[in-house]
C-alpha cells in the first residue's frame, strides 16, 4: 500500500513539474522580440488610423529638423552601401528631394513593423533584463548623448508614438549619414550603419531579408494599386 501512495505522489509531482513547464515555455513563446507583420505590409502607404498619424510624424521630422535635414542632405549626395538591397534604383532617384523623403520615411515604417507591428504600447524585456519600448522599441537611453529628438525620450514618455517615431527618424538618418551605408556587422563591436542601434540590419538576419523585401516593392513598384508604385507625393505636414 505504501508503495502505491509513494508512486502516485511521484506521477502527480512529474505531472505538475510537466504542466508547469509547458505553460513557462508557451509564456516565453508568446511575445517574439520581433513581431513582425506582413511581409507585404504597405508601410506609409497604409495612412488609415493611427499609422497615418505616425507616418506624418516621420515626414516632419524629416523636412523641418535641422540635425535631420543635413543628415539627409548627406544621404543623398552619398554613395550608401547596401542601399541597393532596400531600393534598387536609389541612386537614380535620390536627387528628388520629395522622394527621399517618401524612402526614408517608409524604411522607418518597415522598421516600425519589424520592430512593433505599430502597436506604441509594445515592450519587451531583452536577455539583460533592459525592457525595449515602443514603435521602434527604444530605451529611455536611445541616442540619448546626441540631444535633438531623442534627448526628450524618458521612461514616462517613451510609449508616446509621436515622441518615439521621433527618436527614431533621427536615429535612422545620423546612422546612414556616419558610416554611409544602410547597415552591416554581425555584433554591437562590428556593426555600422543602422545595424548599430536595430539588430534586424545585422548581416544574415531574416528580419533584415523582410525589411528590405518591403522597401523595395515601394522603390520598385512592384506592388498592386497604389502601393509600390515608388513615386513621391509631395509631403505634407498637415
């Protein structure tokens, strides 16, 4: 009798060990570092509800601050490496001043998606315990010594779509300016362009292959309707 006791607290233990470890397991499944979104998201040419108002964020920051303008300048009279990959015709059209400013704009979009699928709210604690927050899931700390847009990100404001879409154009465009090119490096040691800062631009990424899969349809058209049609509209800042 007493063996039987003895075996059956055993399974019920095994049994409960098992139950817990599934559901730690099915808990650390449940939030991918990189949400993603669909590979065929329409980036800033989806302009229905809040993505619309991020989108006209972007532009802004793009056209009217004047650490970000420069950097633009500079990408634009620059031979980016890597820049092929996201925009094959790049070099072609840069010059176009609206249409640099549509391209950047959507390769913050397809970072947006990678990194949130837009959702402002979206956290995620990395393996060093830092919680990553937001659209483009920054840190109160994100660029933080450069000033400009980022040196207003704190931990009570980092949710702010507005606030962080912010940083992050920033980010995008100093990145690109520095190092001239889009992003490589397989490491924090080795990594240049925005790869410094978002790991989806590392060398061999899957997420770097969706990314550029999505600004390249806009670049070269390739898209049904109005998306991917890679022409301009004029921005506006309404």
């Amino acid at each position: 009798m007493k063996g039987t006791y003895t075996f059956r607290f055993l399974m019920t233990l095994i049994l409960g060990l098992l139950l817990v470890s599934a559901s730690a397991f099915a808990k650390g499944k449940s939030k991918s570092r990189y949400p993603g979104g669909s590979s065929s998201d329409k980036l800033c040419d989806d302009q229905s509800g809040q993505r619309g108002e991020i989108c006209k964020t972007i532009v802004n920051v793009l056209m009217t601050d004047p650490e970000v303008t420069k950097n633009l300048e500079i990408a634009r009279s620059s031979s980016i490496k890597g820049i092929d990959e996201f925009c094959p015709n790049y070099d072609a059209k840069k010059n176009d001043k609206s249409w640099a400013v549509e391209f950047y704009k959507n390769l913050v979009a397809t970072i947006i998606t990678t990194e949130s699928n837009w959702d402002p709210k979206n956290v995620y604690t990395e393996k060093n315990g830092t919680k990553s927050k937001g659209l483009c899931q920054l840190t109160a700390k994100s660029d933080k010594g450069k000033g400009g847009r980022c040196g207003q990100l704190t931990d009570g404001n980092i949710l702010d779509a507005k606030v962080n879409a912010e940083c992050c154009v920033q980010m995008v465009m100093k990145y690109v300016a520095e190092d001239k090119e889009i992003g490589s490096g397989k490491t924090d040691k080795d990594s240049k362009g925005i790869a410094k800062s978002f790991g989806p631009f590392r060398d061999g990424r899957k997420e770097r292959k969706d990314m550029a899969g999505r600004t390249a349809t806009w670049c070269n058209g390739t898209g049904s309707g109005e998306w991917g049609r890679g022409v301009a509209s004029e921005p506006t800042l309404q």
